[in-house]
C-alpha cells in the first residue's frame, strides 16, 4: 500500500508526471489545501519552466457575505507573489437542495471556460488524501458499488477537453498546514467546511474523534485498491471491445457472439454496460445484474431486447446495438458545446443561421450509406436515430459524412465519460472513442499511464 504523505519537503514529484506544455489553472479558494497547492506548484515551475503560464482562478461562489471579500484576498496574496489572477462569480439562482454538488458543477465549469479562454489544457486542484477518505466514506455510506470506492482519480477529463489533476490525493491536510505554518502563510477557513447541515462536514467532524486516524487509513487502503481493481476491468474491457467490436454504419454497433462466451466474463459485462450507455446516449452505465442476465440469454437464441435505450438484436450474423427510435430530440437550432442526446457533441463554425439538428428520420432509406454485410432493416433503423442539420425540408449534412465542409460539427461521443471521465477509465473509454470515431482521450500524465502509478506525492 502506498502511504500518504508525512513529510514537510514535499517535492517536485508531485508534478513531474504532468504535462504542463500548456501551463496549468490553479484552483485557489484561499484555504490551506489550495493555497498550499498554489505556493508548491508555482516553486515546481520556478525550477523546471520558469516560462510555463500560471494562472489561479477563484470561484466566488455567492453563497456567503464574505466571500468577494476572500477571493480579493487571494487576488492580493497572488499579486504579491506575480500570480496571474482572475475571480470568477457563480451568478443566478441557487439550488434548495443538492447545493455543493451543484456548487461543484458550476465550479468547473468556470474553471474550465477560464482554461479555454487561455488554451490551458490543465486545472489543478487541491484535494487531499483527507478528502479523498472522506469521499470514500460518504460513498460507502451510501452502499455504492465497487467503481465509487476508488474514490476521486487522480484525474478528470472535463467534457472531453480539460483534465482536472489533482496532485495532492497522496498528501494529508496535516503537512500542507506545517508547510504554511514553516513560511509564515496563513489561510482563510471557510465556516462550510464545519457546517454539518452537509454530509462532508458531518464526517469531517466524526474523522476528527476516537477512531478517526484508523479509518481514514482504512478508507485510504480501500480506495487504493478499488482504483487498482477498476483500472485493471477497464484495461481488460478495452482488449474485449477492441476484438469483438466493430461498427458497420454510423449509429449500429455489432458483437462478435464470441464476446458471450468469453472466459472473462466479468470483464465482458463490463464492456457491455459501457457500450449499452454509448449506444443509448445514457450517463451512466447500465445496470450490472440487468447486463449479466441479458449476455447469459444472448448465448443461447436469438434476441430482441431494451436496455439503457440501447435496442440489442441478436441475430445469427452477430448482435447489433442500436439507439432506440423513441424519445429522440426534437429539432432544434445548434448550439456550441451542445451534447445532442448525449451522443454528439455539436461545435459551431457559425451562428445556426435558421438551421436545426434533427433525427435522419424517413430520410435514412434513400438517402444515407448502407453497409452490404448488415441486413438493411437494421442499418436503417440505427441511421433513422442519428442527427442530421436541416434547413426547412433540406437535409443539409449527416453525421455519416457526406457533405464535405460543415458550419456544425456533430462529432460521436462516449457517453458516460462524455461529462466526466475519470483516469480510472481511461482504457475502456479510449478503446469505445475509436469505435464509435471519437476523438482519442489524450491523458494529463507523461508515461500515459492514466495515473496508476501517481498516487503518492
């Protein structure tokens, strides 16, 4: 097992595995963990890319009458040190309830426009291995499975463009606290951090008695090993679909029937459940004991079935996913960064200029490719589903291709990573990104490793 760290010379370790080319964001709310983060990952840089770009970004979040207030606290304690800084506001209405989870997708969402707008590829962030044994806990609270008590990975692709690093999960809060106190740094303490009317508070202040250095050391051994667990059933779900995978026409995903007989069986659920939830457009992977049951049926006869809105027909010539023909979107006009059924992403060149996306539809018959080696029903009915941009009664361009340069780009995504896509998941994803012509998921890490071996600072 590999400990958390203990020691007050934290090293350039922490960052040497990162691809800084870019330069990084620094998300910097003023307390011990980020500021500790800030102070480490600026000396990193001082010493090995002095010409690296920094830039920290703060949330002001508005949930708190001081909060402007601290986040130009830390615009000064940046200026101070030639920090580049932005404040960055969530504006409009707050959730009544599910508030830190919405405060957390605001959150990077504006750290993400921020590392756009500077064609930074990079946000870092200072979780620590205390929050990483509280998010374990709270997890196995709430009896979830396996793949959620691997914890916070060490990173996050963020809607497929900005990956979400987060050195320090190897690092107690204990040592980055000794390393401020040793350089005469104070820090903000946010009074939400104590406010147990939110689960986090409420186990931060249960670790904080009796037991509390024991269990979050068994939490720390049980995240280890469930991320190891969950990288090694990725990688062997990538081999699965790279071999018995293929993708005949746009929208339609074939199995060889070989994949129902393999000996890996757990690993070929695995690899059912994430393309299920790519096909159907479904953020999260279809359900384990559903996935089970259905491909010990697809080894016997043949098979019409639902599951994640993922049509599954299995038939003698192989078993053909398809995106079912209901609850398709209705047509509307393109926007940019869109996710359309959670299938495609949809980048304008241009404003939409009258157009709308919308399903092929009718159109799919006479006017989309067809592969000789799948029966035509079946192409047809995948190619109906898919989105095509339309001017009035004009099909203008298809997502198959055929209409040379495009004012939208409607490029396939993998759905439950489309969002999110943890380290963790890196293998499976990229093997699903190739087969349904996404682009490859290019990790954060030199070594490309996915961060198996970056857990300890």
């Amino acid at each position: 097992m590999l400990t958390p760290d203990t020691k007050l010379d934290l090293s350039d370790c922490l960052f040497s595995d990162l691809d800084l080319s870019t330069g990084a964001v620094a998300a910097v709310s003023g307390g011990s963990d980020s500021t500790a983060l800030l102070l480490l990952l600026k000396d990193h840089l001082n010493r090995t890319a002095s010409a690296a770009r920094l830039l920290a970004v703060t949330i002001d979040h508005g949930l708190r009458p001081d909060s402007a207030t601290e986040a130009r606290l830390v615009q000064r304690f940046c200026a101070e040190r030639g920090i580049a800084h932005r404040i960055l506001a969530w504006r409009g209405d707050k959730p009544a309830t599910g508030l830190p989870a919405a405060a957390r997708e605001a959150r990077y969402r504006l750290l993400a426009e921020a590392a756009g707008a500077e064609g930074i590829k990079l946000i870092v962030t200072g979780h620590t291995a205390d929050d990483q044994a509280e998010t374990v806990l709270m997890r196995q609270a709430r009896d979830e499975e396996g793949r959620g008590l691997a914890g916070m990975a060490p990173a996050t692709l963020h809607d497929w463009r900005t990956w979400i690093v987060r050195p320090l999960l190897g690092t107690r809060r204990a040592v980055l606290r000794a390393m401020l106190r040793a350089r005469d740094i104070g820090w903000i303490e946010d009074p939400t951090n104590v406010d147990i009317r939110f689960e986090r508070p409420r186990v931060r202040a249960k670790l904080g008695q009796g037991d509390g250095e024991r269990r979050i050391a068994e939490a720390l051994t049980r995240s280890q090993r469930a991320a190891l667990e969950r990288h090694d059933i990725g990688r062997r779900a990538a081999v699965l679909i790279d071999a018995f995978a293929d993708r005949p026409v746009p929208g339609l995903i074939r199995l060889d029937r070989e994949l129902t007989e393999h000996e890996d069986g757990q690993a070929a659920i695995y690899a059912l459940r994430i393309l299920l939830a790519t096909v159907g457009g479904m953020s999260f992977l279809a359900d384990e004991a559903r996935c089970a049951a259905l491909l010990s049926r697809l080894r016997s006869a043949p098979l019409c079935a639902t599951l994640s809105r993922t049509v599954v027909d299995a038939r003698r010539t192989g078993i053909f996913l398809r995106r079912e023909n209901r609850n398709l979107p209705a047509a509307l006009p393109p926007s940019d960064n869109q996710l359309w059924d959670n299938r495609r992403r949809i980048t304008l060149k241009d404003g939409p200029g009258g157009m709308v996306i919308a399903p092929l539809g009718s159109a799919a018959p006479r006017k989309a490719p067809l592969s000789e080696d799948v029966p035509q029903s079946l192409s047809r009915a995948a190619l109906a589903a898919e989105p095509a941009l339309w001017s009035g009664d004009e099909r203008l361009d298809f997502t198959g291709g055929d209409a040379g340069p495009r004012a939208v780009s409607m490029v396939p995504v993998v759905a439950p990573f489309a969002r999110f896509l943890p380290s963790f998941d890196l293998a499976p994803a990229a093997a699903v990104a190739a087969l349904v012509g996404a682009p490859p998921p290019a990790p954060p890490f030199h070594g490309h490793d996915g961060g198996r071996g970056w857990a300890k600072a």
